[in-house]
C-alpha cells in the first residue's frame, strides 16, 4: 500500500528560493536566515534534538527536520527523557506549540534553557510567555516562522538571537522520502495500535474518494475536493462542511515523533490521502502544506488565531501559485472565513 502511495506522488518541483517576507507596509524584510546553513553551523556539536510533539502535520515538521540533519551531516541523538542537558546543544522542534494555547514547548523551554550550552528553538509561531522569553539569554536561537512572532520575540527576549525562518515542512524533500519508504520493509516498527490507526485511515481515504467521484459525477463539483478543516482548540465558529475529515488528528503515528521510521510512515499515509484529490480546503497549515508540495490545488482559511494568515504573508502567497487565501482580505480586520467551505 505504502509503495503505492508513493509511486502517485506528484513530486512538485520547489523553488529554492526563500519567501519574499513583508512588513505590514508592504516593505521586503531583510532579517531571513536560512535555517540549512545556520543548522550546517553546527557541525562541530553533538545535537540533542527533541522533535515538537503533535499530530500528522507535525510528522511533516519533524521527517523534514531529520532530512536537514542527515544531508549537512550534522551528529546528533534523539532527545530521552531524563537528560543532562550541561554543556549540550539542545534542537526543539518546529510548531506552533509557544502560544497560550499549548504548553508543552513552554515547558520543556523553561526547563533546560538555562543549562544548555546552546539552545535552538527551530521556527515557530510564538505568542504570549512574555516571562519565559525574558530569560533567554544570548545561547539561545528562536527562529519565527513570521513577522508578527518576530516582532514579539524581539521584544521580550532582547538578550537572544532572533531570526526570521520558513517552517521546516516548505523543505521537505517527497523524492527522498518516497525513496527511503521504498527501502524499509513493510512498517514492522508499527504496534498495534498504529497498524489499526492506519487501517482506519486507509479505509476512510477510500470512502472519501468514492464520495468525491459522486460528487463530480453529480455535477456539484467539477473535481475531487477534500475538506480537511480544525475540530480542535484552533477550529473557528464555521460550520464544518459535510465529510470533513481532521487529517492531522487521524494520521497514524506516535505523537512524540522520536521514532524516525514511524514518522516517514506517517509522512506517507498524511501525504497519501491528499494525492487522491484535486482540490484540498482547509484550515490547517500542514494539509495546505502538504497539499501544495504535491502540486494540488489549495484554499487556505484563516484558524482561531492570526497564525494561517500570517504564515499564508510571509511564506506561502509568492511560493505555491495553486495555493490562494480564502478567508477575508490580508488587510481586513477579524480572522474568520469570509464564506462557508
């Protein structure tokens, strides 16, 4: 099945060039880093990399991240509970996770930033934990996947370097990981419980096909759409179309995202339900990210929160032409969808 999946790929082929990021008068901001070379300057250490934990999307985040890792070279150990962190190079995984909403990066932050020889929180959305920031002292590397984290950071955490970067899934690389699954044997790193995960999802990608080749043939679309909208603490006051379906939350993997081959093979089933549909709507970053590496067509609607539409500014807009915003105007107020999926 896997194999399968892999082989209807459409391996999209990605600009190298970074995203053109704005200022709210529209000026080019001039602050990006690239967060290769900046990892490539850690050759020289031994990183201890705790990966963000999460859903489907952040399995996305984290296979990306290890890629990063396995081209420069770059030694390092997946993070284990319990660890001395003195002297040590720590890598926090990308995300979403600094905000009110979450705690878990707060906590673990807050917990070893002091005793690291160096700290690196990979890009984020950060908001709010104003007095976490505070602490950071000039070891410590917060890369913000926008201008409106950047600006935050940059004002509670004045002893830290800050930089503007692109969330780490833009780099994923499909070709190397559609090679690396064809190489593994079939999932025997898969417990119980995931192998049933991915039953279930397997079984729901093909409900959700048949469904969608009705709806053509019916005429109510002119192709295959698949709604993949929030049903968490970021979902919006919309009403959720009929056979919407929370990929991320549904994506067979440990949430941890320790085990290497259990992330690719979430990775591959994440991916896999996207490229049976021509047109993705959705209000999570990671479908709209996926679907536009894959070449799909994507409508991309505002979350609880400023985070989608001010990732859609700095990194998307200019980077997928197929990939357009439909919630309100970047320059209106508010943050709900202007019109129901």
């Amino acid at each position: 099945m896997l194999r399968g999946l892999n082989a209807r790929w459409n391996l999209a082929v990605l600009t190298s060039a970074g995203p053109k990021l704005r200022d709210k008068g529209g000026s080019a901001v001039t602050t990006w880093m690239n967060v290769s070379r900046f990892l490539e300057s850690l050759r020289g250490e031994l990183v201890y990399y705790k990966p963000n934990p999460g859903n489907g999307g952040d399995a996305l985040i984290a296979e990306a991240t290890y890629q990063h890792f396995d081209r420069l070279g770059l030694p390092y150990r997946v993070w284990e509970e319990g660890r001395d962190v003195e002297g040590a190079v720590v890598v926090f995984g990308g995300g979403g996770n600094l905000t009110p909403l979450y705690t878990h990066a707060a906590r673990f932050l807050a917990c070893h930033h002091r005793r690291a020889k160096r700290l690196v929180l990979l890009p984020h959305t950060i908001d709010g934990h104003e007095e976490l920031l505070s602490g950071f002292g000039r070891h410590v590397d917060v890369f913000c996947r926008e201008h409106r984290s950047y600006e935050h950071v940059r004002r509670f955490a004045p002893e830290a370097n800050v930089h503007l970067g692109e969330d780490m899934a833009l780099s994923l690389d499909l070709q190397r990981l559609a090679n690396e699954l064809r190489e593994e044997p079939a999932a025997p790193f898969l417990d119980r419980r995931l192998a049933r995960r991915t039953r279930r999802l397997r079984r729901r990608a093909m409900f959700d096909t048949r469904l969608a080749d009705l709806r053509v043939l019916g005429g109510v679309t002119e192709d295959r759409v698949a709604h993949c909208f929030r049903r968490d603490v970021e979902q919006t006051q919309t009403r959720l179309p009929l056979g919407n379906f929370d990929l991320s939350r549904r994506t067979p993997i440990d949430g941890q995202l320790l085990v290497r081959q259990q992330v690719r093979h979430g990775c591959a089933e994440f991916l896999g339900y996207l490229d049976r549909f021509d047109t993705i709507k959705t209000n999570r970053l990671h479908v709209a990210i996926g679907g536009a590496l894959l070449g799909k067509s994507v409508f991309f609607y505002p979350n609880s929160y400023w985070k989608n539409r001010s990732i859609y500014e700095a990194s998307l807009r200019d980077r997928f032409p197929k990939l357009c915003w439909a919630g309100p105007s970047p320059d209106a107020p508010g943050s709900g969808p202007s019109e129901t999926p």
